[in-house]
C-alpha cells in the first residue's frame, strides 16, 4: 500500500493524456497538495503555539506581532485549511456527478466520505485553538449542535469534560488537530490512492 501510494504521488512515468485537463481536473490530487502544505505550516506554527488557556491567544499575537513571517505563515495556514475543504468537497461532488462510486468502487466512495467528514473535524478542532471570542463561540456553537444528535451528549463530554476553552479541552482539541486527526487523514489518504491504482483498469480517466 505505502509503495502504491508513493508510485501515486511520484509516477516514473505520466502518460501525455494524463497532462491534459480532463473532467476530474486532479481535484484529488489537488486536495492532497494543499493537507501537505497545511501540515507543514502547521508543524512551523507550533513552534510558538502554547496550548494554555493562559497562553494560548497571547502566543498567537506574538506569533503575528513579533516572529518575522509570523502572520503569512498563519495565514497560509488558514488559507492552505480552506482550499483543502473546498478541494475535498468538489472533489466529492465530480465524484457523485460522475457516478464514480459504482461498482467496483464502493469501498473508495466510503473512504472518501470518511476523508471529508476528517477535513471538516480537522479544520473545526482547529478553530478553538486560538482562543478568541470568536473561537469560544464557534466551538460553543458546535458542541451545543453535537448534543442534538445520537451519543451526542457523550461526545461532548469526551471533547470538553471541563468546558469551552478549558485547559483539558483546549490539549483535547490541539492533540485532535496536530496528531490524532492529520494521521488518520494520512492513513485514509494512503489507503484511498491504493484503492485507486488498484481499480485504475476500471477507472476511464487513468
């Protein structure tokens, strides 16, 4: 699998035919190029990101005030996050609009499902982070909406057991954002361009 998913990223060889722009426009590929970038101004920022309640938000206007760079790099962060939602979701719809989710593909549609459900816990995990106002209200926002779902008060519990912006909630959140939700997108993402080049005889655009 990590041999297929690299012989994806890395072709020795690409077909003229695969140069040209085609229906699916590489939205894939496309999404997987910005989750890179955003991995790697993520792993810079937390060079100065303190996640304490305490320190948090005054590490973030240190970062934008202080550090050469600080606020491009945030903001290419920010920037590198939306593309890779809005890449992801075209990427769903060229999906379903095409009907690429036939037989034999059934398990890449799953697969792909779950990879878009990440990138929008992904990017809502991130958002308390800063810990601003309008941080605070937008993870209050959400976790009020989860309880109205099945297990949702559970889940609730289990995300902030000591409220919004708290400290066991905030390292809660941070490690769901830098470790536990990005290596998951990146197993899933392995997984997912194996599954490609696996069905590629079936698939009209390889």
């Amino acid at each position: 699998m990590i041999s297929d998913f690299l012989k994806h990223l890395f072709p020795r060889v690409v077909p003229e035919k695969n140069l040209r722009i085609s229906y699916t426009f590489c939205l894939g590929g496309l999404a997987f190029s910005a989750f890179l970038v955003m991995v790697a101004s993520g792993v810079l920022l937390l060079v100065y990101y303190q996640p304490t309640p305490e320190r948090a938000y005054n590490s973030i206007l240190f970062l934008e005030a202080s550090v050469w760079g600080g606020k491009y790099l945030r903001s290419l962060h920010r920037l590198a996050s939306h593309t890779f939602l809005v890449l992801i979701f075209l990427h769903t719809l060229r999906v379903i609009l095409t009907g690429a989710y036939h037989r034999p593909r059934q398990l890449n549609w799953v697969i792909g499902m779950l990879l878009l459900c990440l990138a929008v816990f992904e990017a809502y995990t991130g958002y308390l982070l800063p810990l601003d106002q309008l941080a605070y209200w937008a993870t209050q926002t959400g976790m009020e909406l989860l309880t109205t779902v099945p297990f949702g008060t559970e889940l609730r519990a289990l995300l902030v057991p000591d409220g919004i912006g708290q400290a066991l909630s905030l390292l809660r959140f941070y490690a769901l954002h830098i470790v536990i939700v990005p290596l998951t997108v990146l197993m899933l993402s392995m997984l997912h361009f194996y599954r490609v080049r696996k069905n590629k005889g079936v698939l009209p655009y390889l």
